[in-house]
C-alpha cells in the first residue's frame, strides 16, 4: 500500500483517536525504513519540533499498536522496535554483532504458521518469525579478525 494512502486510511477509520502528535508519531515510523526503538522515534520527533516527553511516546506507540496501524517486534532484546503495518507480513533478521535488522519475504511461510493455528481453532493475531545470526558484512569482518 502506498504510504500516504496507508496515513490517510488510517486517520479517516481511526481519526478521533488519532492526536495530530500520533500522527507525526505514525508518520516516523512510516517515513523510516527501519525498525525504530521508541528512543529512536523520541529523536525525530523532537528534530520535527514536536514538544513531548518519552513517556508520551511509548503511550502513542501503545495506542497504535492497540489500533492495529503499528506492530512490535523484540528481537530478542529487552526493548521494542516499531514499524508499520503497511508493508504486509514479511521475517526478521537481525544480527547480533552489528545489531542490523533486515527483512525478508516469507508471506508463505507466514499464512501456513497463521493457517495452522486457526485450524487449531485460534483466532490468529499476529505471526513473528524472527532470525538472528550474523550477516554477510560481520562475517566477512569476523574472518578477518581471526589470526
Ligand atoms: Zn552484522
Ligand atoms: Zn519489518
């Protein structure tokens, strides 16, 4: 989906909810390309003249995700990372020397995970697939380093 049309879908079917500060909050994260952990998401606000207090932010990613605009992933770590759902079901790879973060198409993958628990009789909210290893640039930098 297009992201201005994602934005404006959005605030037309949540539009009482939406405060212009969770727009600009959903506007972030769809103008980024990467997986934006609520410090991140604090910054650029900030550096788009918004007045708000992190506290304020993580409520605005709270009330997105419970909107279903925003997921969360963990990656394994003890802080989220933020996009939004506009791109469709899709994996993660993050590497855990660089902390890179990556996505890969997996929508098979996923609706079979998704399938296989309705057939479980599970109403099916979310499906994570998550890698971590290391990528090709650690790798190549790991072989250098050793002796
Ligand atoms: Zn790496
Ligand atoms: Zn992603």
């Amino acid at each position: 989906m297009d992201a201005d049309k994602y934005l404006i879908d959005a605030i037309r079917s949540q539009g009482r909810r939406l405060t212009r500060q969770r727009q600009l909050v959903l506007e972030i994260l769809q103008d980024s390309s990467e997986h934006l952990d609520a410090d991140a998401v604090y910054e650029l606000a900030k550096s788009r003249g918004l007045k708000v207090s992190l506290a304020t932010i993580y409520r605005s990613l709270s009330l997105l995700k419970d909107l279903g605009l925003v997921e969360e992933h963990r990656f394994g770590e003890d802080h989220g990372h933020f996009e939004t759902t506009q791109d469709g079901p899709h994996a993660h790879f993050t590497c855990l020397r660089c902390g890179r973060v990556v996505e890969l198409e997996a929508p098979k993958i996923i609706t079979a995970a998704r399938a296989h628990g309705e057939r479980a009789g599970f109403r099916v909210v979310e499906v994570t697939l998550h890698l971590s290893g290391y990528c090709d640039e650690c790798q190549n930098e790991m072989r250098e380093e050793q002796p």
